[in-house]
C-alpha cells in the first residue's frame, strides 16, 4: 500500500511543490485548494508518477472538509503525511485600519480551517501510528511581531501553539507534529496579501534572495520521512539575506 500525503492549499505555492516532492518519491497524493482547474492541471501532470486524487475544498467549511474525508478512496486513506498548508494573509496595513472582513478571513482560514482538516484526517493518521506526521505553516510571523502584522501573526502563533500542544496528546501515538515557519518566500503569498497587486508583490521580493517553493517543501518532506522516533517540533526558516530589525521606539520630534 503506497503511503499517502494529504496537502491542502496545493493549488499554488508550498502545497503545489510539496505535491511534486512526494510525488517524486512515489508517494500518493490527495490534493485539495478551492482552484478545481489548478488541481485538475497538477493531476494531469503528477497521475503518470503516481496515484492522484484531487478535491476542491475550502477548509473553512468543517461539514465539507468532514465528507471529503470521509469520501476518500481505499487506496487514499492510509495518510501517512498531513501537510496542512492553505492558509493567507491580508490587510498589509496598521491594526487600526482594516477591514473586519479581513481579519474574520485569516482566522477563518489559518486556525478554523486549520483545525477542521486535522480533526478530519487525524484518524486516518493514527491508523499509521508510528511513523506518520502532521507538518503545520507556521511562519516568523507567528514568533515576532511586525508592523501590519496583527491577526496575521496572531494565527500563526495559533499554529505553533496548537502543533506543541497536539505533540501532547499524541504523546504514545507515534504520530509526529512540526511547526514549519518560515521566513520571507516567493510565492502568491503577496499576490493574494495585496488583493492582486501584482507591482506590489514584485516590489517586495525584487532585489534580494527570497526562499523559493522548493526550499519549502523540501524541509516539509525532510520532516515527514525522518526515522518515525525523530519529532521536529519547529523549524524555522529565513531567506539568508533576511533578519530581524531593531526594536522602533517612538521619539518626540
Ligand atoms: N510565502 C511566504 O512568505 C510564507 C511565509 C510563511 C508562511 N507562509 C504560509 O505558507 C502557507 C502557504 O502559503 P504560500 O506562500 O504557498 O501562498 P500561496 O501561493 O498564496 O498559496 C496558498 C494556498 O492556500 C490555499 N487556500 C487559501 N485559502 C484557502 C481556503 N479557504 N481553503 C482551501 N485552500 C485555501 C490556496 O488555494 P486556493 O486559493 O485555490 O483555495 C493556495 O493553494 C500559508 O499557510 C502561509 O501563511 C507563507
């Protein structure tokens, strides 16, 4: 029986090129984002390496992420790997000039859907037992704050937390659980930050080295196929030419 990797949020980015590294390694997929037609295109790319079955599935509906677990096919249900990496950010602006909108969609998203998928899958995981992994996104962003930061940050230090926390009960399971955070990569990560601002997005990652979707998923795929008595708990993942800044203090004029 193959070993199976669920990832969500493959349609772009991290989950698109985590999908092609276990792919490479022969493992079989289940592949879901909201994009149908994104899935459909890595379907028909990744289905001559390996078994592939995709679902459109936007994890913030707990009943619909419940039934497409549920529905999963014999040969898709011995999930060895859950990569639970849908997830976004919004609102690059001060705390006190966002839309509630956008807030309530980054909660939604990074810890509601979050938590919907783990509960779903988590199951099938501990039929695994030893050996199986879950591999949360964190990010930097969940460990140091940031001007526009706000829920952004907040959620992923959800994450961090919850990852830890799941470590405990899943204590004497063999199940693993990884915070992964990483620093500043280039992906559709600004894109969608920016509502479609393309200039934006390009301005951001022009003249430095950002991580690339392959850095990432590389690490996601070391962390799931260590030796099943190594637990990764956080790693966290900068860009060399990326690091922290100085505390801002306010100064009268
Ligand atoms: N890029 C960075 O600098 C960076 C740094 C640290 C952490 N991260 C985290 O890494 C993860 C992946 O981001 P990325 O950089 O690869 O961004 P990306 O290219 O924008 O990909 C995000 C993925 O999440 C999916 N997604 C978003 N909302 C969803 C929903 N409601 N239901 C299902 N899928 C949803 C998107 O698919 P659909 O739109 O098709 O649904 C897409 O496949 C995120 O959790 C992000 O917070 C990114």
């Amino acid at each position: 029986m193959s070993n199976v990797v669920f990832i969500t949020g493959a349609t772009s980015g991290f989950g698109r090129a985590t999908a092609r590294r276990f792919a490479a390694a022969g493992w079989a997929l289940v592949l879901s984002g909201r994009r149908l037609e994104r899935l459909e295109a890595l379907r028909d790319e990744l289905a001559a390496q390996v078994p592939v079955h995709i679902g459109a599935l936007d994890v913030r509906d707990a009943e619909a992420v419940k039934q497409f677990v549920a529905d999963l096919p014999e040969g898709f249900r011995n999930v060895r790997a859950l990569i639970n990496n849908a997830g976004l950010a919004l609102a690059p602006v001060p705390a006190q000039k966002v839309d509630l909108a956008d807030w309530h969609t980054m909660i939604d998203t990074n810890i509601t859907g979050l938590v919907n998928v783990t509960h779903a899958v988590l199951p099938l995981l501990l039929q695994v037992g030893k050996g199986a992994s879950i591999v949360n996104l964190g990010s930097v962003a969940g460990e140091w704050p940031y001007p526009g930061g706000h829920v952004y940050g907040a959620s992923k230090a959800f994450v961090k937390q919850f990852s830890f926390n799941l470590r405990c009960d899943l204590q004497g399971t063999g199940v693993r659980v990884t915070d992964i955070a990483p620093g500043m990569a280039e992906t559709e990560f600004t894109l969608v930050r920016t509502k479609g601002d393309q200039a934006a997005s390009d301005k951001l990652y022009r003249g430095t080295t950002p991580l690339t979707a392959e850095d990432i998923a590389e690490q996601i795929y070391y962390v799931a196929t260590l030796p099943e008595h190594v637990n990764i708990n956080r790693l966290e993942i900068m860009p060399t030419r990326q690091a922290w800044s100085p505390f801002a203090i306010d100064r009268d004029a």
